[in-house]
C-alpha cells in the first residue's frame, strides 16, 4: 500500500506530530499499527470513549490508567520516557481555544529528540494551532486506484453470492467499467459502501445504478448549497434542433472518455449564448446525459459569502469537488450573473473570475463546463477566448421545423398522440416561440381542457398561441443586437 510507505519516511523523519484528517480512522490506524510493527515500537489509540489502549501485542494497560480525560492522555505522553506512537482519535474539539493543551502537544514535539514520542492526530477536519504547524506533518490517505475499487467490487459481488445460495452477480463489461470510473475519487470504505448498495436490491450492476451511486458519491462530498445534483438529465432526443451541437457533442464523446498516453485532448467546454427559454439548459443536461456522467450544477448566488475570501473559497471547493465527481458536467447557468463586471461589488466578481480561469487552465481532471448565458455584454472577454473553452455557441429561436419536432415531443411526452394534432400547421402558428413557450402553451392547454371538461385538442394549443405574446416580441430589440453580435463571433447550435 503507496501510504505504509509514505507514512513510514514521515515517521522515520521524526516528525514529532503527524495530522491525518481522514473519515477513515480504522484504516488509517491498521496502517499505523503495521509501521509500529516493523518497527518494533509500541503504539496506543486514545478515543474520549475508551480512553488510552495498547494496539497489536504487549500487556494491555490497567484500568486505573485508561487516561479518559484529554489533559490526563497529554501529561501522560509527556511523562513517558519509552518511544512510541500515540493516536489521539477525534482529538480536534479539545484544541479550540485551549492554551494548556496546545502547549502541552508543543512540550511533546520539543522533547522528541529526548523521548522519540510521535503523537498521531485523526480526525474528519482538524484546523491545526499556528504554534504547531512548524512541529507538524499533514498527512492525506491514499485513494483507491481502479484496480483496487474493481477488486472491492468483485469482493462485494462475492459476499452477495455467498449470501444467496452462489447465485451470480449479473452485470456487463461496460456498466461494470463505468461503476469502477465513478467510484474514484471516495475512500476505500466509501468506495465499499457504494458498491454494496448498487448490488444488494437486485443482485445486479444495471445502468440504473449509476446515477444512483453518483448521487450518493455526491451527498458524501457535503456541498449541497452550492453545487447541486442534477439526477434527471436529458436525452438528445428530447431537444429539438441544435443538431451542430449534437454532431460536437457526438464526435467528442470518446475523447472525453479515453485515457491513456495516446488519447486525444479531453474537450474543456462549451459556452451556449442565446434567448431565455431555447433550450441552453436543457442542452446542458443532455451533454451529461448522453455521455453518462453526472451532472452538478454551479449556483454562483450560493458561493456569495459577505466576509472577505469566503467566496472565492466556496468555489475552490466547489471546483475541488467537481474534480472529485469526474468524469463529469459542470453546469454553470446564467454565468454572466456571477462574473458580470460589477464596479460596486468590493472587486469579488474579479476575483471569482480569477479563480475559475485559473482553474480552467491549470485542472487535468476530466470536467467539462457547459456555461449558458443570455447577456454576452455582461460577460469578460478573457472567459469566452479559445483555450479557456472550446467553442461559443449561439441557440436561437428555433425555426418552422424545429417547431414541428418541439410541439411532437412534448406532445409525446404527455403521452398524446401526436396523428389527433397538426404539428406543422402550429409550428407555422408559433413562429417567434421559443422552445419553453411551446412548451408552456401546451401545458395552458391541458388545464384549459380539463377546465371545459373535454379532452384536450388542437384548438385548445391554437388559442394559447393567438393569446401569447412571446418575448421574441416583447424584447425584439435586444435579440435582434444578440443575433448581430453573434453572426460572427459564434457557432449556430
């Protein structure tokens, strides 16, 4: 294991303290033990439950010296003239605001040329006292690579089996795979748990299972708020037109997916400019799920924080946690509303700019950004560059055809037969609707005839569609500037 070894050269350095903040505490106390082991030193976990305990071989401690309080366990280690290795398991409360403690940790680092003492520290987040820093090592536990999660996953499959009379596990090569890339990213005991859960209901590894398991990946990371998972995503042939974007999408697709020395560049992003409600944020749902990888979805209102860094902190960690979901879609809606040039923002829009583009130019993991935008002249020009995405395209209103194919859609999908409507004749009809206004009238439809108490037809669409002004109208000028500022600068989708 990659952490016995470089755990081992931290201790061998006489690191007087070493930091470990991992929800793996088990494990990272085997890999502990086994290092005391070669080592011939003895090792102790303290917890405030247990108190202090001899971990592996040698006389256990009498009970009159379990040391249950946090000052007692600290006094103790620093009397001890034998070397040894002490855990101090969820040690992290009794370090805010604690003078004395503080000290005495420091009183231990200062005496390990004399005592050879290392104090171990785990816990799930620990803000380590300034006044330690110096004496200290962070220590972060290994991931599993592939290999390792795709064994944790044959283990599980066979514990399944053993527990229904040796029946199989039933699976293909490519979900299988698919389950394995997911996983990466979680520990060893989450990458279990999750494997678990995606076998136990049915004893079979489904494509159903993935979006499943990424969501519970995603709960595990504790960032809801800020980014969110978007468990419904869409099919292409649930978006009507923007076939340019859907023959980009196509041709990318396996180059997204390859590894490997002689894999293609990974495409970074697109950026989808154009009117509210043609279908950019459905577009954005449909990347994700025709490549099969989850979709998160940034909300830059939820990263605003009023003291000074927090923000630009809220998205590194979202960032952070996007590389931890991938390979995946980072869905960044409306982006000219949290990057937009703000004279009277105390500069917090310049420096969000700076950490997205920094991160865009320096991130190797394989996240792809689908930014939407309605207004470009809110938006930095550095952002929209090529090399920071790969390509700007414009979405606009969709034509006659396109119309057909939205209302059949729609249509369908509630289940409507599409033969009782004459889709082309309301296609002519709605000219200037956008794709969520089509929508919209046949929804206005449905409740108008449920409303007269008869079943819901042509006629019910039509009047939705004389009686509605679409925001083609409404804001003709500024899409009609839109449309001018596009023709050269963009991609038709």
């Amino acid at each position: 294991m990659p952490e016995v070894h470089d755990l081992g050269l931290i201790i061998d350095s006489h690191i007087p303290l070493i930091i470990i903040q991992s929800h793996e505490e088990t494990r990272s106390i085997d890999t502990l033990s086994r290092l005391a082991r070669k080592r011939s030193l003895p090792i102790y976990s303290w917890t405030i439950t247990d108190g202090l305990k001899r971990r592996g071989f040698g006389l256990e401690l009498e009970e009159k010296d379990k040391l249950d309080e946090p000052d007692d366990i600290l006094k103790h280690i620093k009397r001890s003239s034998t070397p040894g290795i002490y855990v101090l398991c969820d040690f992290h409360p009794w370090l805010d605001d604690a003078p004395r403690r503080v000290r005495l940790l420091k009183d231990i680092a200062l005496n390990h040329r004399r005592t050879a003492h290392t104090v171990v520290l785990i816990s799930h987040q620990l803000n380590t006292p300034p006044e330690l820093k110096h004496l200290s090592a962070q220590f972060t536990m290994h991931l599993p690579s592939p290999e390792q999660i795709m064994t944790i996953v044959r283990d599980e499959a066979g514990k399944w089996s053993t527990s229904n009379h040796n029946k199989r596990v039933k699976t293909d090569n490519k979900t299988l795979q698919q389950l394995v890339k997911n996983l990466q990213g979680v520990s060893y005991s989450e990458a279990r748990r999750l494997a678990r859960g995606a076998i136990i209901d049915d004893g079979a590894i489904t494509s159903d299972d993935i979006p499943t398991v990424n969501k519970a990946k995603f709960d595990l990371m504790d960032m809801d708020g800020v980014l969110s998972f978007e468990y419904d995503t869409a099919k292409f042939s649930d978006v009507g037109g923007l076939d340019n974007l859907k023959r980009w999408l196509t041709e990318r697709k396996s180059a997204f997916h390859e590894t490997g020395e002689h894999a293609l560049q990974a495409p970074k992003g697109i950026m989808l400019l154009g009117v509210q409600g043609g279908g950019k944020s459905l577009a954005a749902k449909a990347v994700s799920g025709v490549w099969g990888v989850p979709l998160l979805r940034l909300d830059f209102g939820s990263l605003y924080n009023k003291f000074f860094g927090e923000t630009e902190r809220n998205l590194r960690e979202a960032l952070k946690l996007a590389e931890l979901m991938s390979p995946c879609v980072l869905w960044i809606d409306e982006i000219e509303k949290g990057l937009g040039q703000d004279s009277n923002d105390q500069g917090i829009s310049k420096r969000i700019l700076g950490t997205l583009l920094t991160w865009m130019a320096e991130n190797t993991h394989p996240v792809f950004i689908v930014a939407t935008a309605n207004n470009v002249s809110a938006l930095p020009p550095e952002l929209i560059r090529k090399g920071r995405i790969d390509e700007v395209f414009f979405v606009d209103l969709p034509n006659k055809n396109v119309r057909q194919e939205i209302f059949e859609i729609h249509l369908a999908k509630r289940a409507l037969d599409c033969k009782q409507f004459n889709t082309r004749s309301l296609a002519t009809l709605s000219e200037g609707f956008s794709g969520a206004e089509i929508e919209q009238a046949i929804v206005s439809a449905r409740y108008a005839a449920q409303a007269q108490e008869t079943e819901m037809n042509e006629t019910h669409i039509l009047n939705e569609i004389t009686s509605t002004q679409p925001l083609s109208v409404l804001m003709s000028e500024k899409l009609d500037e839109l449309r001018v500022w596009a023709s050269e600068r963009t991609v038709k989708a």
